[in-house]
C-alpha cells in the first residue's frame, strides 16, 4: 500500500523551543535567510506528522495506515473526507498527546499545513 511519499522532516531554528537530539538543525539558517526575496515564517507546531489520503491516516511511515489510540478523532475525520479526497493528500500536525512542547487550549488538535496533489505541492 505504499504508494505515497511521505512529507520530509522539517529543519528547526537552532534556537526552537523543544527541539531534540533527533531533529535536524539549520546552523547557516541565517545565511540561508539573506539570499531569499520573499519570505513566509510558519511557526512549526511539535506534535505528530499525519497525512490523510484516500488510503487511510497515516502517521510518519506511509506502509499502512495508523490505528493508534492518539489518531482516533482524526481517523473519525477521515471516515467523512476519505471518499473526497481522490488524489489529494492532506498533511497537518496532530497535537493530541504532549510531546516536547505543551500547548494549552488549542482550539483542535489537527491543524492542516500542506495539501499535496500528485506530484504538486498546493
């Protein structure tokens, strides 16, 4: 069933709160910064990498979709999207269970921060 590319790891500031040993870190982020005209700053949220397709819910690994217990609302979710998705594929953060940062009084515990069609990022 592995038929989708999963979405890459994001970079993470060298000053990010709650980063650990296994995220990758921009050293020459501020390098890289001088040589961009346009800029849009997204605040990366520290939860769980889901995308949802056609397929299923599926958590880092696209083998087969995820059953565990922290992605049931969105597995709920999915039950009413899943027959109109076709190729599109939507990438958030879920932000059930605490990770590294604790977030109080999230309005969800989704949030969306990609969609991808085929091959082309929307």
């Amino acid at each position: 069933m592995n038929t989708q590319r999963k979405y890459g790891r994001t970079w993470h500031y060298p000053f990010s709160p709650g980063t650990t040993s296994d995220d990758r870190i921009n050293t020459d982020y501020w390098q890289d910064l001088q040589t961009i005209t346009q800029l849009v700053h997204t605040e990366k949220l520290d939860g769980e990498n889901n995308c949802l397709n056609r397929y299923g819910v599926f958590a880092r690994s696209h083998a087969t979709p995820t059953q565990s217990a922290w992605t049931y609302k969105i597995r709920q979710r999915w039950q009413l999207l899943k027959n109109d998705l076709g190729n599109l594929e939507l990438f958030g953060e879920n932000l059930y269970a605490v990770h590294s940062i604790e977030y109080r009084a999230l309005e969800q515990d989704f949030y969306l921060f990609a969609v991808r069609c085929q091959d082309m990022w929307l």
